[in-house]
C-alpha cells in the first residue's frame, strides 16, 4: 500500500464549501449597524416598511407604470448583482465562471439567492428545448409584501432574472412572471426567453391563463 506524505497534503488543492453559508457569509457588527459579506462589502437591509413603502409611493407617483419602474430597476440591479457573484464565485472556487459546470452554477446561485433572504430558487429546464426557462421563487420578501392586486407584483425580481441571464448567456432576454404568491399561487413563476417571443404573455397573464395553459400556447408557436 502507497503512502501519503505530509508534504503532498499540504501541497493538495483545498476542497471549498458553500461560499454562500449564512453563518459565514454574512457578518454583522452591531455597534457599527453594518452588514458585510466576507469580502468587506457592505449589504443595506430592506426592513418590511421600506418594501411596502416603496409599492405604495411608486403606486401613487407613477400610477400604471409602477411595475415598468421596478422592473428597470430591477435590471440595473441584476446587471450589478451579477457581476459580483461571478466575482466571489470564481475567486472562491479558483476557476472563471464560463469554466464551471452549469449545475455547479446553478447550486451557487441558488445559495445565494438563499442567503440573501430572496426566497427558495428553483430552475427548471422542462422548456429548454423550446428556447424558455422556468424559475420557481417560493418566500419571496417582494411577494409577500407587494400590493394585493389583479395580476403577479414580482416586477423587481423579474427585472433582475431578465439581466442576469441576459448577462450569462450573452443574449438580450426578458422575463414575465405568470404566478404570484401575492394572488394565493403556491410559489412565483417567471418565464425568460426572447422577448419577441414573451410578448403575449402579459396578456395571457391579464386574462387569468393559467401557467401551464401559457407554457403550452409558447411552446406551440
């Protein structure tokens, strides 16, 4: 039997964890009142009020095109946020993003999203094939304060899917959202692809279409 040296242990790649676990990605000094990531770089709080407050002034400045508001807000957001995650990921994993395995990925982003207090993140790639991807966000903080209305409220995040796959895979792509946990659904539903493609489902989503009825009048075209 072949034995292991000290030496080549030492000299061994280290195996990562989760960069993204809460107990050490997210630190706090509550003297200071400062949230910080491991890095250093300071996170800002969104208190339930603000939330609320933020719908509710949007709502009454803006009237109709509050949503188009956080939704172009939420496009600048995911512009940023995606290009320091891919940061942390490929400093902390040792190897540039477009190197990693998708699912590994995925798992990251999903960590993330997590830890951030954005909900639970699902993507699924059942449409792939048909050009559209299917995310699934359960415990949205957006949701669960957003304005009891007619239609889904996700606006800012769908702003942020939008760019953040537009960034990852280098094409201008668009995102509506068919299902709201504001309106009682079981989890918030958003559809990206090309937004040519997306630009009935709105209306779709207006006349209380059901998601699975819309995903099958997408595919069919």
């Amino acid at each position: 039997m072949s034995k292991i040296s000290i030496a080549e242990l030492l000299d061994s790649k280290r195996l990562p964890g989760n960069y993204f676990a809460p107990g050490s990605y997210i630190r706090g000094d509550l003297e200071l009142g400062l949230l910080e990531n491991r890095r250093g770089d300071r996170f800002l709080a969104l208190p339930d009020t603000l939330i609320e407050a933020i719908y509710t002034g949007l709502e009454q400045e803006t009237g109709s095109a509050a949503g188009l508001v956080l939704f172009n807000c939420g496009r600048w957001w995911g512009k940023n946020f995606y290009i320091r995650f891919c940061e942390e990921v490929s400093e902390y994993y040792g190897q540039p993003v477009a190197e990693m395995e998708m699912i590994e990925f995925i798992q990251c982003l999903q960590q993330c999203w997590k830890c951030l207090g954005w909900g639970i993140f699902e993507l699924d790639h059942t449409y792939y094939q048909h050009g559209f991807l299917e995310i699934k966000i359960t415990n949205s903080p957006f949701a669960a304060k957003a304005p009891k209305g007619k239609c889904p409220s996700c606006f800012l995040e769908a702003g942020i899917l939008s760019a953040f796959f537009s960034q990852l895979t280098g094409r201008e792509l668009g995102c509506v959202q068919t299902t709201c946990e504001s309106l009682g659904a079981d989890c918030n539903r958003f559809i990206i692809g090309l937004n040519e493609r997306l630009k009935p489902v709105e209306s779709w989503v207006a006349e209380k279409q059901d998601h699975q009825s819309i995903m099958e009048k997408l595919c069919s075209k």
